[in-house]
C-alpha cells in the first residue's frame, strides 16, 4: 500500500512531525502500536505497527516537500482448521424387537440400517493471512497526508 503527495511544507516541519513517535502514532494509529524502527535525518523513517509496517519518505519538491507513506500489512497464520468429528458407528436394528411397521416396510438384505455421513472434504490450505485489507489501508494512508497537509492555525489571525 502506498500514498504519496506533495505538500505545500517544507522537510523540517514534515520532519518534526514524523520523527516524533507520539505525533507518527497520531496519524498511524489504526495500525495498531507504533515503533519507530529506524530513521535517516530529514529523509525516511520506518516504523512497525501491530497490523502493519512501512516507512515515510520525504523528498525536497518545487513547492513543497514530496511525502510517500507505505506500509505492509503484518501476515499471520490462519487459524487450525477444525478436527473432523468421527463417524458414529453403525447400527443394524435387532430382529427381535421389530414392530409391525418396521416388518412391513423392511429392507432387502445388504442395505445398511442407517445412512454413513458424507465424508469430510478437507478445506484448501489458504495460506497466511493479511490482518488489514489494502483498501483499509490505503485509506488510513491518504487520512494521514490530508492531516500531514492541513493547516493547523489561521494565518493574519491573532
């Protein structure tokens, strides 16, 4: 999943609010508990989150600075596919204790008294799965430049 934007800021101010883990884990907290895992002064800084990890790149523009989010979502293992229930024995009723209609309506010999289960087809093995959809993702990712880009006061106001 990735983002990117060029926003009317320049790199120190970008820098000053990405660096800071608290102000990171504001914008990225829906990826669960933010760690900042590795940074480059003014340029990139990778994070790790519960659900997913990526970095923020940030990239001197004409205007602005050129900011690109990305992240991968944190595969997991599916969970243990369910034990199959084993089959119940199969029972052939007693000849003594037949009543009327269990004479009249009896079966021809060979054909079991109660039906076997159909048997348990086992599921294919799906493979790990993403805790976080990319459309959840990627809409996590264009929240947090759209607030990266905001204006957070009024300017010629007092």
């Amino acid at each position: 999943m990735e983002a990117k934007r060029t926003l009317v800021k320049s790199p120190p101010e970008l820098w000053a609010e990405l660096s800071d883990l608290s102000a990171l884990a504001r914008h990225l907290g829906e990826f669960g508990e933010i760690r900042i895992t590795r940074t480059e002064p003014e340029s990139v800084v990778e994070w790790e989150g519960d659900l997913a990890s990526g970095s923020v790149r940030l990239e001197p523009s004409g205007w602005g600075t050129k900011v690109t989010l990305t992240a991968l979502p944190v595969v997991t293992d599916p969970p243990p596919a369910p034990e199959p229930e084993p089959a119940a024995p199969v029972t052939e009723p007693v000849a003594e204790q037949r009543g009327f209609w269990a004479r009249l309506l009896r079966r021809p010999a060979g054909v079991p008294a109660v039906a076997a289960p159909p048997p348990v087809r086992a599921a294919a093995d799906p493979g790990p799965l993403p805790v976080i959809d990319a459309a959840t993702g990627e809409a996590v990712l264009g929240r947090a430049l759209d607030t990266l880009g905001a204006a957070h006061h009024r300017p010629f106001s007092r």
